[in-house]
C-alpha cells in the first residue's frame, strides 16, 4: 500500500496506464521525456505529516514535528512542509538557507548536526534559529558564552538542546545507528556531569550561573535510522528522564524535549491509513509519561498533564520514502549465464545510490512495456532474476540484484517504490552525469519539474 500512488495489475501496464501518482498516469509523465526521473506525490507528504501532528496532539498540548530536510530537501517538498504547518530539522547551514528559501520561519527550525562550525551555528543563531542541539560540550561552551554576552533580542527565545548519547543498541544497518557508545553523536551523560559540575564551579554568583545556563532547557535523543522495532525507548526514556532530574538538581529546568526521528520503512510500503505513525507515537508517548511518573520533582515542573513540556520528533525517512517512485527506461539486457541476466538502465547508483550504498532493496516493478503486442508473450513467459544495473563505471553499481521481472525490453519502463527518502538527496554528478530530474505531483496535477 502507498499512499497516493497505485500500481495496476501487470495486463493494465500498456501505454504508462498501469501506474498512478496522485492520479496522474505515467504516460503523462513519459510524456515529460525526461528519464531517469523521480516522481513525488505532494499530498502524501502532507498527509503524513499530520498523522504525526494528530498522533502527538492525544498526548502533548506542546509539541511540533520537525521533518528532517535531509531524508529529501527538494523545494516543493520544504514548501508542502511550510504549507503544512510542520518545522524543519537541518544539520547544516545550507540546508538552513535552503529553509529560509522555501519560507519556514526560522523560529520552527532545528539545527542538529555533529560537527557545525563557529560561522554556520552563528549565522543560524543571528538569525532567529529556534533550537539548536549541541553535540559537543564545548560547543555548548563556545555557544552559551556568546548568547550570554550578547545583548541582542533576537536570540532570547532560542532553546538548546544536549543531544545525549543514551549508549543502546539497535537493530539497523551499522552506518544507521546514531545512539550506541561507538557512535559518533551526542554526548554521554557522565560527560555532562562532569562538565556541569567544573562549570558551575566557576561562577561566584548562582543568578550569573543560571543566565549564563538559561538557554539550555533541553535533551534531544535520535538513536538510528530505519528503525523497525522500538523495544530499546523504555531505556532510552529513563536516561532522558536520568539526565532532566540531574538538570533540575543543578537549576536547569528541562521544558523540550526531542524524540528525533528513525521509524523504518518496509519494503512493501507504509500503510495509508498512518497506523504505523500512530502506534510508534503512541508507545513513545505513553512509555516516557508513564516512566516519568516516578520522577516527582519533574512532574512537578511540566505538571499532572505534561503541559509545562514541549515534545517533539523529527521523521524524515517515515514522511517521504513512500510518497516517490523513480522511474527509468530499460537499455538493454545481456545474458552471462543462466544465473546472471543484466537489464541495464538509463538510471544509475549516482541517481539512486541506496542500493549500492546500505545494500537497501527497493520493490521494482516494469510499469510500461514498450511493445504491446509482445505483452501477451512475455507475461506468459517465466519471470527471471534479473540484475538491474546503470551505466556509471563500477561494479558496484546496481539498483537491485535478483529481481523477478518479466521479459525486458529496450523502452521498457521500469519504477523503484519508496524512492522518496535519502536517494535524490544523495545523487550526486559522478561520471560527470546529470543530477537527477524530479517532478512533483499535487491534487491530480503536475506541479514542478526540475530538470537536472
Ligand atoms: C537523520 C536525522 C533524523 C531523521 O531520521 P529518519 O530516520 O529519516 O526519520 C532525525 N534527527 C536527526 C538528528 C537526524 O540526523
């Protein structure tokens, strides 16, 4: 199931009838010539947004959903997000111009990131940054210390977040994992003990601690990627928990706290109705109030109802893997043996490099067969496992392996589902190609075409 986009049977897949975005046939989209080419559903995107909105709003009278531009930062996808009502998650300084470009106000922006420089975290905060999560103790020095001498208005209202490294381990690819001890992100707890402690040291007076402190009210924690279980959050919600009360004891009182993102995407798809968003948010929910429950000093702070809290999460994966298929046309094929067919395609891993970079397997299918009069044949033929391989210069450039197809042929139109999460935004021009041409698609209607 996807939402807004439909795949017909194989017998409908003549003449780009067989697949849908949003209602918008395929063949308008060949139409377009222009392949390989990445075709989004708006909609969806707003779509799932909102089942995070509504899923937090049961819980949390405060709380925003920052969608992660780096999942995809296309600009019509910044401006549904803006459209929406939802904040953006950056973690880095263009993707903070790129925000401010697509209208997001600067105040619903948060700027993660584990390696910022002095000019990005500056220009962010000058600017009217909202929340800032720092990832670094000095960090967190050099950036109190410059809000605390200035005397400028604008950066009063920003809250910076310690981005804790709650040190668990989860299930997902090794490069997905943000949260274990051999991870580089955020900062161990024992290490902001420590650190609190030598710097309170330094103050004589404690009103100058607590301006010198006041900016930092609040922990942010964002374990992995493609994340497919979440057994691990009830850990996770007692260190959060661990670290506010140590926080309170030192006169600093947590009022926003960040979930981050990371719910995983099947392969078949995400189901339409936003079950999966709902029953992640509300196990999150329902086991960190439950957990804090016996933090009595905490819940005296944010009250019975948490209404003194600010809750947040940051998807990306989640909002827009399944609202994009990337479409690209058969070159030829070739036959080493019975056990190694190659289809090649105009698209490549510099198009679409999940495959060959997380070995992560998308569903394609042939969306368009180039000659109807051969359908009938080849659909009565077995499929075979076909390598679906581009034409950039390594072996390592394949878009999936094993995949049963039926007959290809040169034309032929072939889509790769839940393309809309980290594979444009991770195309790049090597070999010297294009970037990858995009088109968006909203209430039944081309909207955008990027040409790349
Ligand atoms: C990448 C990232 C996210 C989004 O993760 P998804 O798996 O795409 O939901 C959220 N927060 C931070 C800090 C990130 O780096």
């Amino acid at each position: 199931m996807r939402l807004f986009i439909t795949l017909k049977p194989l017998e409908q897949r003549i003449k780009g009838e067989g697949l849908y975005i949003d209602s918008v046939p395929l063949s308008d989209i060949l139409d377009l010539k222009v392949s390989p080419i990445y075709v989004t559903s708006l909609n969806s995107i707003s779509q799932r947004l909102n089942y995070y909105k509504s899923a937090l709003q049961k819980h949390f009278t405060n709380f925003e959903v920052f969608y992660a531009m780096k999942a995809n930062f296309s600009f019509p996808i910044l401006e549904e997000i803006k459209n929406s009502g939802g904040g953006i998650d950056i973690v880095s300084i263009g993707e903070w111009r790129a925000a401010l470009k697509a209208g997001i106000k600067p105040e619903k922006i948060c700027f993660a990131g584990v390696g910022k420089k002095e000019e990005e975290w500056k220009e962010a905060i000058k600017g009217g940054l909202g929340y800032l999560s720092v990832e670094h103790l000095s960090e967190l020095n050099d950036i109190l210390f410059f809000i605390y001498k200035n005397k400028s208005d604008e950066i009063k209202s920003l809250v910076i977040s310690l981005r804790l490294n709650p040190s668990v381990e989860v299930e997902t690819h090794p490069h997905l994992k943000t949260g274990a001890l051999n991870s580089k992100f955020g900062i161990l707890f024992e290490h902001f003990e420590i650190w609190l402690n030598q710097m309170k040291s330094q103050f004589q007076d404690i009103e100058d601690y607590k301006k010198w402190i006041r900016p930092l009210k609040g922990i942010h924690v964002h374990v992995g990627s493609q994340l497919m279980e979440n057994s691990i959050f009830p850990l996770i919600a007692n260190k959060i928990l661990d670290c506010a009360d140590f926080m309170l004891k030192n006169n600093i009182i947590v009022k926003h706290i960040d979930f981050g993102g990371g719910l995983g995407v099947p392969v078949e798809g995400v189901p339409e109705n936003g079950i999966d968003i709902k029953s992640h948010i509300d196990f999150l929910c329902n086991t960190f109030k439950n957990a804090a429950s016996n933090y009595k000093d905490l819940i005296k702070e944010w009250g019975k109802d948490f209404n003194n809290l600010f809750v947040c999460v940051e998807p990306g994966r989640s909002i827009v893997a399944s609202s994009t298929v990337f479409i690209t046309q058969v070159l030829y094929e070739k036959r080493n043996s019975d056990k190694n067919l190659f289809c090649y395609v105009d698209g490549a891993m510099n198009d679409f490099p999940r495959p060959s970079l997380y070995g992560a397997i998308h569903h394609a299918e042939i969306v368009n067969f180039k000659q109807d009069v051969n359908l009938r044949e080849k659909l009565k033929n077995n499929f075979l496992n076909w390598n679906i391989v581009g034409p950039v210069c390594e072996s390592g450039d394949f878009l999936s392996k094993n995949t049963l197809l039926p007959e290809v042929q040169k034309g032929d139109i072939i889509a790769f589902f839940e393309a809309g999460a980290y594979c444009r935004s991770m195309a790049s021009t090597y070999n010297l190609r294009s970037l990858t041409s995009e088109v968006f698609v909203k209430d039944g209607k081309i909207l955008h075409v990027i040409q790349g």
